[in-house]
C-alpha cells in the first residue's frame, strides 16, 4: 500500500471519501465502530463543552479575528492521515475542497475547524497564556476530559483499521 506520508492533503482527502463510499456501510454495520462512534461523539461534546466553559474556545475564536490569525496554522493538516479523515466522515464532518486561508490550516474554516475527531495536537494545545489563565483544578479537569476523547479516538482508530481489514501501522 501507498504510505500516506507522501500525498498531499487534497489526495489524502480523496482516498477518505473512497473508503468512505466502499466501506461506510460495513463499518457501521460493525458493532464495536458503531459503539465507538456514539461514543466519540459524547467524548467530542464534552470536550468542547469544557473549553466553552473555561472560555477556550473564545480565546482561540479572538485570536483569530482580532489579532490576525489562531494557532491553526498552515502545515498541521499534515498530521492527518486517511484514516483520520475517513473517522471524521463518519462523524459528519464535511471536509472541505480547498483551503479557505493561505496561511492556516487546510481544515480552518470561518466558523472555526470543520473536523470532529481532532489530531492528539490540535487537541491538547494550550497556549501559555491559556494555562496560565486556568486555576490548576480547572486545567486538570479539562485534561481529563480532553484525555478521555483522546483515548476513544484510539480505540476508533483501531477499530475502524481492524475493520477495513489492515495491519496496525497502516495509514
Ligand atoms: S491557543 Fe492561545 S494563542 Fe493559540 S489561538 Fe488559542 S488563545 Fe490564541
Ligand atoms: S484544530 Fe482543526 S483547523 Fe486547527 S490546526 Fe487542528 S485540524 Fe487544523
């Protein structure tokens, strides 16, 4: 098989919507992807809802309409493998057909990112400013639940390679 490491975003993008259209029945027909995917989801809603809370998600949103651009910069799209991206059509997410801005990440899009399952990166990532903004038991909170979205995404992970028949390693 072809490493993903060498195609670009648009034919990473591509090779997800093939498996999408060749495999999207029968991985939803698999109990343990089903039970993942619901759960994700929760996983995904909570984490979110935490960053609101602790005024995250607004930080990032002023950062990038006020002070010229987030921390979604352009090159982190790399990071995404077709497998991801498949995840993320199973989740929903629409992927886009180009980049809206030159310099940020491919996935960024006017309201924010357009991904449901997130790089580990683009999950975890605080800035200094952000850390230092959370009280300690605030910033292990949001650790655990970030932690927690992060584990299931793995399980998915592993579940829909096993279910698309390959060998753990493979993109
Ligand atoms: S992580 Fe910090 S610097 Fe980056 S976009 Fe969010 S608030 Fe701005
Ligand atoms: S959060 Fe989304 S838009 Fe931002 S860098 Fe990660 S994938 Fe790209």
């Amino acid at each position: 098989m072809e490493s993903h490491k060498y195609l670009s975003i648009e034919e990473k993008i591509e090779e997800a919507r093939a498996l999408y259209a060749a495999w999207s029945d029968r991985l939803c027909s698999d109990e343990r992807v089903r039970d993942l995917l619901v759960r994700m989801e929760e996983r995904i809603k909570a984490s979110m809802g935490a960053m609101r809370a602790l005024r995250v998600v607004q930080a990032c949103k002023w950062c990038e309409e006020q002070e010229g651009g987030s921390c979604c910069g352009a090159g982190i799209e790399n990071r995404y493998d077709p497998l991801q991206l498949l995840i993320n059509l199973l989740l929903n997410a629409s992927l886009p057909d180009r980049r809206k801005y030159p310099d940020s990440c491919y996935f960024l899009e006017t309201d924010g990112c357009c991904l449901e399952a997130r790089h580990v990166l683009c999950v975890n990532y605080l800035c200094k400013r952000l850390e230092e903004s959370l009280a300690g038991e605030e910033l292990e909170a949001l650790q655990t639940i970030v932690g927690e979205e992060l584990d299931t995404g793995f399980a998915l992970h592993e579940a829909v390679r096993k279910g698309l028949g390959r060998r753990s390693g493979d993109g």
